[in-house]
C-alpha cells in the first residue's frame, strides 16, 4: 500500500488508528471520528484507499488476526455482532413464517372480492395505519376507490354505513382493538365481506372476518418498554393481496 495517495486528513486518522489499535475493535465509526475529530466519510474513504470496504471489514480484520493480538478485548465487538444477527434473524424468520402461512385460495378469493365490490374500505389503529395508507395508495394507482380511516369514532359510524357491495379491510396487530372489533360486528350485521390481516389467529376480530389472513410474529420486542412491536408480518400479507390483485387487473387488461 506504499503507493497509495492520502489526503492530510485521511493519512492523520490512518495514523490515529494506528497508534490506537487496541481500541479499535471496541470503538464504532461514530466514536472514532470523535476521538480523531474527523468525519464518518473521511474514515470510510480512507479504510477502502488501504484496501477495506469499510471501516466495518477493517474491524474485522483486525478481529480475525486476534490470535497474535490475545492481550486485546473483542468481546464487545462480539457482542454487538451477535445482537445484530438477533435483529437479521428476527425480521428473516417474521417474513418466512408469514409467507409460509399464506394460502393461495385465500388470496384469490380476497382479490375477486375486492375486484368486484363498489368500494374497499380499510380501518387500522396505531401503527397499522401506515400500512393501511400504503395499501390504499396501491389501490388508488390501480385505480380503485379505497378510503382508509383510523379515528376510533369515525370507524364505527363508517361501519354502520356500509352496504354489501362494499368490502372492509380490518389491519390490526394483535387483533383485540376495542373499536375494531365493534365495526366487524357492524358488518356482520350488515352483511358486509371482511378481509383481516392479522398475526393473532384466535384473535376476536379474526373470528368475525370473512377471510382471514394471519402472519407470524417474533413474541419479543427490541423496545419492550413500549407498543412499536414489528407491522412487518402485516405488510408482507398486505403486499401480497395488492400485488396479487394488480396481476389480477393485468391479466384482464391483456385478454
């Protein structure tokens, strides 16, 4: 690397790395252009001109050379990799464990429902909401008509109001919301179709859908402390029904 040219600041902080190795497998990029007084980028350009791709692979080397360096700590650095294949490994197995779970009938059963009602209406609480607004941008490109509402009063005058041509679409979590519950009540009474994506499959809204699509949830939360428990299972269920229903409206345009 003789011949590698370094500006002023990336050949100081490759001389501060230098002279503070044993730091370095317990020290992230953030801490480093704190101690260095240099920016992230900085290090970054500097580790791939000595031939890393990154200040992440650099830690690594150095961690897998430790043999001759025993008197060094890397437990930290063992640690934090560890916790974050825990987060890979928690998203992985949410995404496989709902797609396995999905049924094909269901699906096609859910888009010829929605194919054919005058309108589809979505009712989402909290967090759910935001995959509620994305499935209704969906439909709104696919052009068909889609309100979506999360106001716990409005929910359930809205549901009172539905007729059987229309069809609901309930995205709720854990499958228990008080207001939620009440509007599928509303449209059992009114005979209206229900399509519920949910990972609770015992849940009290479940039991009142038409269609039911449920997907698996890892029980624990990188945030105990507070309800921001992972919509992914929900978005993974939503996608697939949105995307299944644009090849649906494909199909017919072609034929």
């Amino acid at each position: 690397m003789a011949n590698v040219k370094l500006t002023p600041s990336e050949k100081f902080v490759w001389q501060y790395i230098n002279k503070n190795l044993q730091a370095i497998p317990t020290m992230s990029i953030v801490q480093l252009s704190e101690e260095s007084n240099v920016s992230t980028a900085t290090i970054v350009r500097t580790m791939k001109k000595m031939g890393y791709e990154g200040y992440t692979s650099f830690r690594h080397s150095l961690k897998q050379s430790k043999e001759n360096l025993a008197e060094w700590n890397f437990e930290q650095i063992d640690v934090a990799d560890k916790n974050i294949r825990r987060a890979i490994e928690k998203n992985e197995q949410e995404t496989l464990l709902t797609i396995k779970q999905v049924d094909s009938s269901t699906i096609e059963d859910a888009v010829q429902k929605i194919k054919s009602s005058s309108k589809v209406i979505i009712f989402a609480r909290g967090l759910s909401t935001y995959v509620a607004e994305e499935m209704m941008l969906k439909f709104h490109v696919l052009n068909k008509y889609c309100e979506t509402y999360s106001d716990p009063n409005i929910i359930k005058i809205k549901s009172r109001e539905l007729n059987k041509d229309d069809v609901v679409l309930f995205i709720s979590l854990n499958g228990e919301t008080e207001e939620l519950i009440e509007a599928s009540e509303n449209c059992i009474k009114n005979e209206v179709t229900t399509i519920t994506f949910t990972s609770a499959k015992h849940s009290p809204l479940a039991a009142n859908s038409t269609l039911l699509f449920t997907g698996y949830k890892v029980p624990d939360s990188f945030i105990p402390e507070y309800e921001v428990k992972s919509r992914l299972p929900l978005s993974i269920l939503t996608r697939i029904v949105s995307d299944a229903y644009a090849v649906r409206i494909s199909d017919e345009f072609q034929s």
